[in-house]
C-alpha cells in the first residue's frame, strides 16, 4: 500500500481528525457517553491505520516499542496514583471528594485523571499487540 498516494493523504488528512475525536471523547466522558477506555481504542486504531497505511517500520518510528512500554506502565501508575493520593488525603482509595477543597471539584479532578491513566493504558495495550501480531514472522531488524 506505499504505493498508493491516494489512500496516503486521505490518511494523513484523516489521522489528526481521529485523534482530535479521541481527544473529544476523553473530555467529555465525565458528562456523557465515552471515557478514557474508548478514547484509548480510537488513539490506537489512529496509529494501526497509520501503520496499515505507511507500514510497520515507520510505525515503530512514529511510536516507538520503548514509549509504547512506558505508556503501559504510565497509565497504570496515573491510576493507581489518584488511588493513593486519596489515602495520603486522608480518604479511601479511589475517593475522589478528599483531592480538593469541594467534594464536587475533588470529584470532577480524580475522576479525569482515572480516565487519562484508563485512555492511556488501554492505547498502548492495543498497540503493543499491534505490534507483536504485526511483526511475527519479520527479521526483527526489519520489524
């Protein structure tokens, strides 16, 4: 598929509208439908299509396996985090009323850094088997 130019731009003009649809999602899933675990399968599937489009190599160029491990891990950390940040403030983990001076605020700020270490994790989990489906059977050199 390098070969066809047509199905490049239309990529590359359809990427950053993904990902500022993923970006949507994110933000507004404390007020309605969406969230971070579907703001993270829209940023994956923003970078597969990329990579369907323009290759596993330059896919791994763009993203590389290392920051796509650290996100993992990252995601994880932000979650748990807000948990232990609850404790510290004297609440239980994951209560969010004890993160700021108004229980309504406190909740509006754990409940977007849960969904941020959700959206986060779950892009490059998604990812991450991408990669490993996408490159079995490949040199890794060529990988």
């Amino acid at each position: 598929m390098r070969s066809d130019l047509i199905l490049r731009v239309v990529a590359k003009l359809l990427i950053p509208f993904m990902l500022l649809f993923a970006l949507y999602v994110q933000f507004h899933g404390e007020l309605g439908p969406g969230g971070g675990f579907q703001a993270g399968v829209i940023i994956a599937a923003a970078v597969i299509f990329y990579g369907l489009v323009f290759g596993l190599p330059a896919t791994r160029k763009m993203v590389p396996d290392a920051l796509v491990e650290a996100m993992v891990a990252a995601g994880v950390l932000i979650y748990a985090g807000v948990g232990v940040a609850g404790l510290l403030l004297g609440g239980n983990f994951l209560d969010y009323f004890v993160l700021s001076h108004d229980p309504v605020h406190g909740q509006e700020r754990g409940i977007f850094w849960i969904e941020v270490g959700v959206a986060t994790t779950v892009s490059a989990v998604m990812l991450k088997i991408f990669y490993m489906f996408a490159g079995r059977g490949l040199d890794p050199d060529d990988a």
